[in-house]
C-alpha cells in the first residue's frame, strides 16, 4: 500500500520560526526568565529550556567562566539540536558546533564560523545566587 | 627525427618504450609498435592474479592514454610478417608496409608445448596470455558443472607450480606431474625441493615427479594422462606450463641468426645480425641462454633503447638469475649458485621440518664470501642476502648467523639498509641502486616515498625491494632533518599518533588536562573527539566517561538523524537472532511508533525515537538480553556473515559462530574511524567480507584473513594479509592489526586509507604484525587483552545510574518532548518532514 501526502514546505514554516529569534544586547533586557539552577546545567556543555514558543540553548562555558545563550535551532536545516552541540573556541573565541553537519557558530555574536551566510541569535545569560537567567525583550 | 619500430606488445616491449622516452630528452622520435594481443601490454609476473580477481586493466602496465601522451602508435590485433632488411620496412598481415630506422624485437615467448601424442585435444592449454586464462576459466567452468574435480598441470618448475594455483583457484584439485626427479629443479636443491613439495602435498595438491607422459587420453576431449609405466592418471583437464619457447619466427623468415634451439642471437649492445635491428626480452639469445626473467629484459631493454641514442651502454656479461617469489601461498628464493659444491666451498643448511622451513648458504671455505642460496618456507631473509651477496660484503664472524641469526646478540646480523655501498642494486628489475634512491631525496628532487617510486621506478616490477625502499628513503628523509607532519587542528600541533603517546605516557584522563599541558585553546569539535577517542582505546572507558568530549552520537548512545530524533541499533552479533528476540524489538517499534528497516549490517534498525525516549526503549531491549551495537560510535559495528556449514550445503566451515565470536571479541573498543567485519565460509563470499575492515574466508585447510577494505565513498576491496591459517591464528593477527591501527591511524581514517598511507604498505604491515619486525607485537595483544577483558555495555551503564540519565531530556525546564517533529507516511511507514 503506498500512501502519498501533498508535502507542505518544511522550510518555509521554519523560516517564521527562524524570525523569532533576534539577538539581545544585555542592556535592551526587559525580562529575566530564570532557566534553572547551577546544577542543571553541567560544565562546558549545552542544555535546552522552553521559554514560551521558544527553544534556547545554554552553555556553561566552566572552563572560560563563561555563559552563553542563543537559539536552539541551526539555521542550517532547521533542527532544534544546537544545545546538543559540541562547544570549543576558534582563535580563541567561543563557539558551538551543531551536531548535524558540524557548522559552527561563535557563541559571541552568533555568525557563522564556516564562511556562510547563516547565523544564529545570540541572548544574555546571568547568574545570581547559583540561578541562571536568560535575558528576553519580552 | 628517429623512426623506431617495436614489434612485440609485452612486459619487455613496453619497458623498451617507457626507456626510450625517458631517455630520450631533445631527440624527436616516432615510435610505432606492433602487438598480436588484443589489448595493451600487461604484466605476465602476476598473471595468476587475474584468477584471484585482477581484472586485465588491472594488470595492464599504463593507461589507455599513456601512448598517445607520449607520441607512441599503438597497433594492437596486427601481426608483422616480414622485415626487408635491405630496404628497412616491415610488412604486416594487413599487408601494411612502414619504414624503420632501427627495430626492436621484442616478440617474447610461447609456450613450449611437448611433442605427446594427443596434445591437440579439447581441454589441453597452454598458460601465457589473458585469452589463455579466460579459455581455461570457460573450460573449468564447464568441466565442473559435469562433475569434474581433477585437473593436471604439465611441469614442475616456476610457471607450472603458479598455473597449479590457478587450476586450485578454479576449484579444481591440480596434479603437478614432472619429468625430473623433483619440483623446480632449476632453482632448488633436493632437500628444498622436498620440502616444496610436502608444503604444497598439504593443500592437497597432487605432486607426480619422474613421469614420462606418453598420451593424452579421451576421444575427443582429454580423459587423462598415460605415464611411461602406463600407469593412468585421469583428468579432465590439462595445463601445459613447461617451459617457453622464443618467438623467433619472424626473425628466421626475414634471414636473421638464430641460435641451435632458437633465438634471435645478440651480442651484448642487443643488436642482431642486422646492426639496426635489436631483440630484447625472452626472444634473444644471449650468452647461450633464454632468460625467462622480468628483470634482465628490462635490462636489455635499457640497453637498446642506450644504443639507439648513441650511448655505449651494454649488456653485462653475467646475469643474474636470483628470485623470490611465492608460489602456492609458499615463500621461495634462490641467488646466486644456489648449487654451487667443491672443495672451496661450504653449504651451511637449515631445515625444519616442524614449521617446513629450509635455508641454505654457500660460502667460501675461509668464511668470508657468500657465493649463492636457498630459501624456502621463508623467504624473509632474502633481500639482506642478495645484498651480501651481490656488493660481495663481508660476512658476520659466523656465517651461520645468516640464516639462524644471531643468538643471544643484540641487533639484526643483517645490518640496515643504509650500510650498503651506494653502488649496490636495490630494485634489480628497474636496476635502481641505494644512491640514486638516497640522493634523489637529500637533493631535493623528491620529497616522498611515492616520488622516488614515480622517479626511479623501484618497486614497480616484482615488488619485493619494497621494505627496502622504505626503509631508505625513510633513513635518507631523518638525514636531512625533514619529518612530514599532520597535526590535528588549531589546539594540538600533533599528530593523532602523538597524542595518543602523549596520553598513554603521561597516564592523562581527562581533556582539559591535555589541552593545557600539550594544546592551546580550549578545544573543539575535531579534538575532543580524537582525544575522547584515545581515552576510550587505551582505558577502555565507555563513552559515559567523556559525555561533554565525545561527538554527539556518543553522547546521546544512538545515531542522530535527519529530524534530530535518533535510531537505535542494539546487537545482533553475527546477524544470528531468535523468533523471541525479534519479536521484542517489533513490540519496541510498535509502542515507540518507530519506522523500522533490516540494515547492510544483519541488523534492525528503529528510527525516529525521542531523545527522551531513548532510556525506556533501552531499559525494554536491555531487559530482554539485548546490548548496544555501538552504531553510532566510532568502533565496531558488526561482523556479517553467511550461514555457514551449519545449514549451507556449500560451506567449508562454521562462519556464524566465528563472526559472533569477532564480535563479542572487539565488541565496543572504540577507533580511530568505525569498523567493520565478515566471515564467509567459502569464496562464494556470501557475506562480502573483503568488502569490510576486516574479512575472513574459509578456504580449504584454514581460514584466510584479509584486511582494509571498506564500501562507501572509495570502495576498495580488502587485502590478503594471510592465508590458511587457524582460528586461534586469525585472532592473535587481528588483535595486532587493530591495536596498531587504532595506536598510529588519523583522526576518522578508515584502515583502508591508513594502509594506502601506510609507508611500505601492506608488505611492511606485514612485517610488522606477523613477523613482529619493530618487535611489539606483545604489547599490542596485552593492550587488545586487556580493551577485550573490560567490556561494558554502556547503555546498562546509563539505567543503572540515574544521573547519568538526565543528558537524555530535551528540556532542562520541562520533560516535554520537541513538539516540532513533524512526520509524513512513507509507504506502511513513516519519515520525518522533509527538509
């Protein structure tokens, strides 16, 4: 038996996905979303939360005692994969690397480390009290 | 410009070419050659391959577009009649005429075929050409569909005892039958001789000596073979091989000399009776004799192409007949006067009947001369040997050490490589010396060992200079300070062989400790795995240990797909499985809704599982006796085999159990790249093992082990590494040959790829892991012993701790799934939206 459905398009519903996510100054923040605690968030790997519609990925960058945020979707192929990356740095700045086809991205200002087009939305993280926060516009 | 015309398309025909263009510098020449094979001119040496699988492009000495690059006519299927030496013009069966200024014969030999009444008969060859071999393979094919088994083969010498081999790849059952006393009489003494013989009885092939054949049996097609004492031996098939016979007809037709018992005479610059017509190869008579060898053709060869040019280069006057080769999966050699016996002269002999090895050395009594030679059962010593002997070196105190070597002292008696004269000849089929290999490497000519191939040509006749080479051009690249480096990435200026070293040495376990002590940086997505991976190879740690290092498979224990769900892969070692075992994992799929598909490996695999779905569907097959396949790590995936004795009517021994048991043998250790395996129980090859890393074929008294093969992107199909050896054997080559491969091989290099860049290839791998040459064979079985010894299952590993299950949620906030995971039906199935 062989069944044909009319295909809808993936990429175009990912592209209104993909508009979403707009990187975030620290200084334009108007909420603090608290993610979870220290402990959710192991060293030098990612972990994904839901924030209303959206998918982030955090970083606890432990070795540079640094944390990052930025969507969870690679602009790629438009998977929501990002946090199960592989974090590094090249030239010294930080990056992540999408599990699916390597791309990687600095985790700085969400550019394209491979010399393509595509980047990713990048938000500020902070941590009070051993609580993380992400920063949104709303 | 110079007019050449060759006549004779052959192995000796070709090199006078590749020569003369070479040689040839501003000279503007027109070369036109002649040959009545069909097709370009191949190499006869290994002609016995093509029944192992060469094809005739394989064995062709150039490429279709090598006479056309080099201005060379080609004019194959054309036979030359006549030659007008008066008037310098050829004459071919097309009645074409061309002009010449200088000629060159280069019309080989034919097989010499015994005066027996009967020869004509269907089912009589003759073993010489690919049309020969394709003639015999339709015969076998025939024959065998009939019921035949037996086949004959008609002398005992060299060529014979390979066309036996060829009979015995047809599947046949050979019988050699001699006329002289004993095997190879030309080469070997009589102990050698024996002991020849009782290797080759072994494989159950028929050795018959001191046999007159009187006549060929059967009425239209040969039933048999009628012997001087009539007695009857019956076949259905029968390969002449006994000896050759120059081609020297044309010659005699257009009035040149010919010796008594043919060939075309030449004195030492190779020219004939007629100044502008030279003959080279197996049709010249030089010094009394035919030489039906590659290496003094390409000599001669050499030499007219000089004398054509002007130069006044010539023949030596003594030719040296030493070879080593194998014959029948039997290493034998012979240099030098192998026979050589007076009063001045001592033979020191060898011989072990236990492990069939035989070596004799002829030297002068006061010690100091080694004269000649025999090896058989192993030839290993052969190289170092021939040196001695030909640059005439002084022997070590006691000359016995030669062959026994030396007891108790500390180095090899043999020397190296780079203690040779400069002069001394290292490749004698291309006539290349140590100082030609040498200099064009700390001359800057060369930069690595494929250059020196591609510039002196050394190694591309018989091949077995070949460790030699390496070794000096290794010795030659250390002198001049120069070492060829291929560091991993931004982070580490090593090579994956080096940090592997480094982490074993300074006993390191985690990545940042690496990193900050022999890196820069803080990592990334290439390092961290090739690090993780070394962990992994030389503690045994599951991936569990290095979660936030290994790539993301690791990570997550199953194989990411296009959707970011995973499929999971648990083993089936061998492809062997129960009604009840397969009945779990269909009730799997069916709860979890996974899209289901039987894999190249003898596997099921279930795709589209969440991430968070993927500790209960393990904690299910984990329950009911199943384990992870490692499908998503770089390690081994699986050991495919057929069915085997145990139900084929066909197979020659059990290939399932075997495959299961490599298998659970290697099961987990993680690699420098994936790896994988196939037992076949006979050369049917039901499980396509040489298309693997690893395969195993049952042939008849053992297993065969071929390694570095792979499918994907650059098929290649698996080398023979060694031959009718036993279970226990293959186990204790295949723990070496992993554990070197995963110690020296590049990040995600397959063992195909590292053997290809593998100085001195496969001859020197073998050196390495069967004849232990760098002497660690121990320490690669203890390391293998104690990767096997400590297996885990990792997926157990993560449901018998809870923290570790926590990586497996999608959400850190929230135990929801990924709600964006569309699917579409495929067929009774489903796949992921696609992109």
């Amino acid at each position: 038996m062989f069944i044909t459905f009319p295909v809808a398009p993936k990429i175009k519903i990912m592209q209104n996905i993909l508009n979403e996510y707009q990187s975030i100054a620290f200084e334009e923040v108007k909420v603090w979303f608290k993610a979870g605690t220290l402990k959710d968030f192991p060293s030098n790997r990612g972990g994904c939360i839901k924030y209303k519609d959206k998918q982030i990925a955090i970083f606890n960058f432990e070795r540079r005692n640094e944390w990052y945020a930025c969507q969870n979707v690679c602009p790629h192929k438009m998977e929501m994969v990002l946090s199960r990356g592989m974090t590094g740095s090249a030239d010294s700045v930080p990056k992540i690397a999408c599990p699916m086809h390597k791309k990687t991205f600095s985790l700085v200002d969400g550019s394209n480390l491979n010399g393509e087009d595509y980047s990713i939305a990048t938000y500020p993280v902070k941590v009070v009290d051993e609580e993380v926060f992400v920063g949104f516009l709303e | 410009m110079i007019k050449v015309i060759v006549v004779g398309n052959g192995m000796v025909g070709y090199k006078f070419c590749e020569k003369f263009i070479a040689k040839s510098g501003q000279e503007k020449y027109q070369i036109t050659v002649f040959g009545e094979e069909p097709r370009r001119a191949y190499d006869r040496v290994h002609l016995s391959e093509y029944f192992a699988g060469k094809t005739a492009d394989d064995l062709s000495m150039s490429t279709s577009n090598w006479y056309d690059e080099n201005n060379i006519i080609l004019n194959t299927s054309e036979l030359v009649l006549k030659i007008d030496k008066e008037n310098k013009t050829i004459t071919t069966h097309l009645d074409k005429t061309f002009g010449y200024d200088y000629l060159v014969l280069a019309t080989g030999s034919a097989a010499f075929v015994p005066p027996i009444k009967g020869v004509e008969k269907e089912g009589v060859f003759v073993y010489r050409t690919i049309e020969d071999l394709d003639a015999i393979m339709t015969y076998a094919k025939k024959i065998k569909q009939n019921g035949a088994t037996e086949a004959a083969v008609l002398g005992g010498g060299l060529l014979g005892l390979e066309a036996a081999k060829a009979v015995y790849d047809l599947g046949l059952n050979p019988h050699v039958v001699e006329f002289a006393p004993r095997l190879m009489p030309r080469q070997l003494d009589k102990a050698a001789s024996d002991m020849l013989q009782s290797k080759i009885e072994k494989l159950n092939i028929g050795i018959h000596l001191n046999k007159a054949t009187q006549y060929i049996d059967g009425e239209h097609s040969i039933k048999g073979m009628m012997f001087a004492n009539d007695e009857l031996l019956k076949v259905d098939m029968l390969v002449i091989s006994a000896g050759i016979k120059p081609r020297d007809e044309l010659a005699r037709v257009s009035g040149l000399v010919v010796g008594e018992r043919g060939g075309v005479l030449v004195g030492n610059t190779m020219q004939t009776s007629d100044p502008f017509i030279y003959a080279i190869g197996e049709v010249a008579l030089y010094n009394q004799m035919i030489y039906g060898l590659v290496a003094p053709g390409y000599e001669m060869a050499d030499v007219a192409a000089e004398q054509i040019l002007g130069s006044d280069k010539t023949m030596r006057e003594t030719i040296d007949m030493s070879t080593q080769l194998k014959l029948i999966g039997v290493e034998v050699a012979s240099f030098g006067d192998p026979f050589i016996e007076n009063d001045e002269v001592v033979a020191i002999v060898y011989e072990n009947k236990f492990s069939g090895i035989y070596k004799r050395i002829n030297v002068t009594k006061d010690g100091k001369t080694l004269l000649g030679g025999i090896l058989v059962g192993d030839s290993s010593d052969y190289n170092g040997l021939f040196q001695i002997y030909s640059n005439a070196m002084a022997l070590p105190p006691n000359p016995e050490d030669l062959i026994l070597g030396s007891r108790g002292g500390e180095s090899s008696t043999m020397g190296s490589a780079m203690d040779l004269p400069d002069t001394a000849v290292i490749c004698s089929c291309e006539n290349v010396t140590k100082g030609s290999i040498c200099c064009s490497i700390t001359d800057g000519t060369c930069e690595s060992l494929s250059d020196v191939v591609k510039l002196t040509k050394a190694t591309s006749g018989c091949g077995g200079c070949k460790p030699m080479v390496v070794d000096l051009v290794k010795a030659a690249q250390k002198s001049i300070g120069k070492e060829v480096k291929e560091s991993i990435c931004e982070h580490f200026h090593y090579t994956r062989q080096e940090l592997f070293d480094i982490v074993k040495i300074n006993k390191y376990t985690n990545f940042y400790e690496v990193v900050d002590h022999h890196g820069n940086g803080d990592g990334c997505e290439v390092c961290k795995p090739v690090v993780a991976s070394i962990f992994s190879s030389i503690y045994n740690d599951t991936a569990n240990k290095h979660v936030t290092t290994q790539d993301t498979n690791d990570r997550y224990l199953a194989n990411i797909q296009r959707n970011g769900t995973y499929s999971v892969v648990p083993r089936i070692a061998g492809g062997e499985i129960t009604p009840e075992k397969l009945i779990v994992i269909g009730e799997i799929a069916k709860e979890f809704n996974l899209y289901t598909k039987i894999t190249g490996a003898q596997r099921v695999d279930l795709f589209g599982a969440h991430l968070n779905d993927l500790p209960k569907i393990w904690k299910i097959l984990i329950d009911n006796g199943f384990e992870s396949g490692h499908a998503y790590g770089k390690s081994l995936r699986a050991v495919k085999s057929c069915v085997g004795n145990a139900w084929c009517r066909y197979g020659m021994d059990d290939s399932t159990t075997f495959a299961i048991e490599l298998e659970n043998r290697y099961r987990g250790i993680r690699s420098p790249h994936k790896l994988k395996g196939g037992v076949s129980a006979c050369i049917r090859e039901c499980a396509e093992a040489r298309g693997k890393d690893f395969g195993v074929i049952a042939v008849e008294g053992g297993w065969n082990l071929y390694i570095c093969g792979n499918g994907g992107a650059n098929p290649k199909h698996a080398v023979l590494l060694a031959e009718q050896i036993d279970k226990e054997t293959v186990f204790k080559y295949m723990d070496r040959f992993l554990m070197y491969y995963i110690r020296t091989a590049g990040p995600l290099v397959r063992t195909a790829t590292w053997l290809e860049k593998l100085d001195g290839g496969l001859d020197y791998l073998k050196e390495v892991i069967i004849h232990d040459r760098i002497g660690i064979c121990e320490t690669l079985e203890s390391e293998m012993e104690s990767l096997v010894g400590t297996f885990e299952c990792e997926w157990k590993q993560v449901l018998e701790k809870p923290r570790l299950l926590k990586r497996f949620n999608h959400f850190v906030n929230s135990d929801e799934k990924d709600e964006n995971i569309e699917y579409v039906a495929l067929r009774d199935q489903k796949m992921p939206k696609p992109w």
